[in-house]
C-alpha cells in the first residue's frame, strides 16, 4: 500500500465553502464521508511578537468509495491584524496520488465562486498587502496542473471522472 501525502493549499475561499465543495464532489461521485469540528493552534503576528490563537477546523473524511481515505481539513489564519487566510491541508492515500487527486483538485476548484488562488486589492489591503501569500497560493495550484492563467477561470472539469483508481487493487 501507498504511503498518503499531504498537501497544504491557501485559498481565497472561506473554510465552510472548502468542505461544502469537497462534500457536493463526494455527493456526485456516490462517495459516503464524515465530518468533523475541531480547534488548532495557530499563530498570530502582533507588531513583533507572535501571540498563539486558537482557531476553529472543519474536517471531511471520504470513509468509502474510490477515494476512501481521502481528507480536507479547513481553517482560517490571521496573519497580519486584521482579515484571515483559508488553509486547506488535503491528505491524499496513496491510490490517488498525481493524476487523480490533480483532477479532483480541478474539480474542487471549479465548485468555488470565484478563483481559489486569486485575491482582490480589497482583501489583500485588509489582510496585508506585502505577505508572500499571493504568489506563492498561484505557484502551489499550478504544481498539482491546475491552469492559472487569468483566462483559465472558470475552468470546465468532468465530474465525476470515467476511471478513477480503486484503492482495493493496491492491496
């Protein structure tokens, strides 16, 4: 059996609309899943100091189907005074690693509003112009092939997929 990875995305969505995209990709592909609440302890920066925060986590397990094993966990950072980033941490089983989880990747990016790795001047006024963030959530999307070229969005996805990998042929 494969060893599962782990991926952590910033995205410009909030972390209800994270799991609610993942759980309607889950409702389509007749997957069943579970959710689950929880805290996690993030840091905040004030002035130059960081203050450690508590903040809440939502969590979605697919637990049977092709993509059993599979979990999004989303919460919201504070990194500068005011305005939050949403941090996505995906934990992909082994079966499902590189090209499927790339197109259920596109899939759940299609499900959202409005682009994923893409922020107004607004929010980036309100959260902090000058954080790395902007670049660096353009350049983690297109590692898993996702287009984010400003004429790529919306983007059109299958779903769900034709063929899709069985977690019982690895065992």
């Amino acid at each position: 059996m494969a060893k599962p990875r782990s991926a952590t995305l910033e995205a410009n969505v909030t972390p209800t609309q994270a799991i609610r995209a993942l759980r309607e990709l889950c409702g389509s592909a007749g997957w069943e899943w579970k959710r689950e609440e929880g805290s996690r302890v993030v840091d905040r920066m004030m002035i130059i100091m960081p203050i450690a925060r508590v903040t809440k986590t939502f969590r979605i397990i697919v637990t049977s189907g092709t993509a059993e094993g599979l979990s999004l966990t989303a919460w919201e950072e504070v990194s500068g005074s005011s305005g939050g980033i949403t941090q996505t941490e995906w934990i992909v089983p082994g079966h499902l690693t590189g090209g499927p989880f790339n197109h259920l990747l596109a899939a759940w990016c299609a499900r959202h509003p409005n682009c994923p790795w893409r922020w107004s001047f607004g929010q980036r006024s309100v959260i902090g112009f000058l954080l790395p963030v902007w670049r660096r959530s353009r350049r983690q999307f297109s590692k898993f092939s996702i287009n984010t070229s400003r004429s790529a969005w919306p983007p059109t996805v299958e779903w769900p997929p034709k063929a899709w990998p069985d977690s019982r042929e690895e065992e």
